[in-house]
C-alpha cells in the first residue's frame, strides 16, 4: 500500500509543478501559476499522514514506511531546488527564457557545499520524522524495520560529502559556455 501511495505522490508532485508552470507561462497566468506548485507539501503530508494511520493501525512496519519518511524528508529539503530547476528548464523551453547553464570551476564546487547542507537538512528531517513514527506507535517489535534508515541516512551524507570534498580538490573544468551564461543551474 505504502510503495502505491508513494508513487502516486511523487507523480503528483510533478503534476502540480507541470501544471503551475503551464498555468504561468503557456495560460499566462501567474497566479495560478504560483498556485499549483504550492501543493507539494500537501502531497508530502498526505503521504505522512497515510505512512503514520497505516503504521498506527498495527501494520508491521516495511521498508517503505522508512522511505516515506525519506521521501518527505528530502521532498521538504530539496522542492525548492527542483522545482526552480524545472522553472529554469520550462522558461528556456516554452517562454524564451534564457538557457541553462552547467555549472563549473568554483561555481559548481560552491553548489556541491550548498547540496551537502540541503543534504543535512533532508536527513534531519528524514530522522525526525522516522522517530515521529517510533513515538506514535508506541511499540519497539513493530517499528524496529524504521532502525536501518538512520544508516542508510549517514551513507546518504557520507557520499555527498564524498562528492563535495571530491569536487572541491578536483573542480570541475570551466568551460566557455559556463563562462558566458547568465542562469545557474546544475
């Protein structure tokens, strides 16, 4: 059940991106525009509200119960990013926007660090959540499966800050499109 409702959130999740930036620059309708996307936490907390009831219930906790915490917790982290991302992408595809740009040299070494926090961020929250879940059940047998993602959440850090340390002793090369473009993406 929760592996379903997982990946009906994430497409909606998307959904409600690909709608508001239709709604903003194909309808030219800011407003609705900006509407849309705002939903995605809404989609988070059904996703937390139905992970919770289904494990309150006397469901033995899964690996996905732990991936939905993940899942919420990266979703709260890292939404703003992808969906500016998608906004850069959507703006150069269908409003002349201007093109994205691939990151290099220090610039991309600067975004590593900052993905490295945002990474933080999402397993703190990811652990939070998971002890939320702990705590509303209220019995250890039930929710021991929920243990293992707090190793899974310091490998997820610990390769981030691979990745970051990496690029910071070998930037990635500039190169004279990065050079020349006006919009940071990654």
């Amino acid at each position: 059940m929760i592996p379903g409702i997982m990946v009906v959130c994430e497409i909606g999740f998307w959904a409600v991106i690909v709608l508001g930036l239709f709604a903003h620059y194909i309808l030219k309708s800011p407003r609705f525009g900006l509407a849309l996307p705002s939903m995605a936490p809404v989609i988070d907390l059904v996703l937390l509200i139905t992970t919770a009831v289904h494990l309150r219930s006397g469901a033995e906790a899964e690996w996905a119960h732990g991936l939905a915490a993940v899942y919420v917790g990266f979703s709260v982290a890292y939404g703003h990013q992808m969906i500016r991302w998608a906004d850069i992408h959507f703006a150069h595809r269908f409003a002349d926007g201007p093109a994205p740009i691939r990151l290099s040299g220090a610039d991309y070494t600067l975004a590593c660090w900052k993905d490295m926090a945002r990474t933080l961020l999402a397993a703190a929250i990811s652990a939070l959540v998971l002890v939320g879940l702990v705590w509303l059940v209220g019995n250890a047998t039930q929710t021991s499966e929920l243990q293992g993602w707090y190793r899974i959440l310091l490998l997820i850090c610990g390769v981030e800050l691979f990745w970051a340390v990496s690029y910071t002793i070998w930037p990635r090369p500039i190169t004279q499109r990065s050079a020349t473009a006006c919009t940071p993406v990654r």
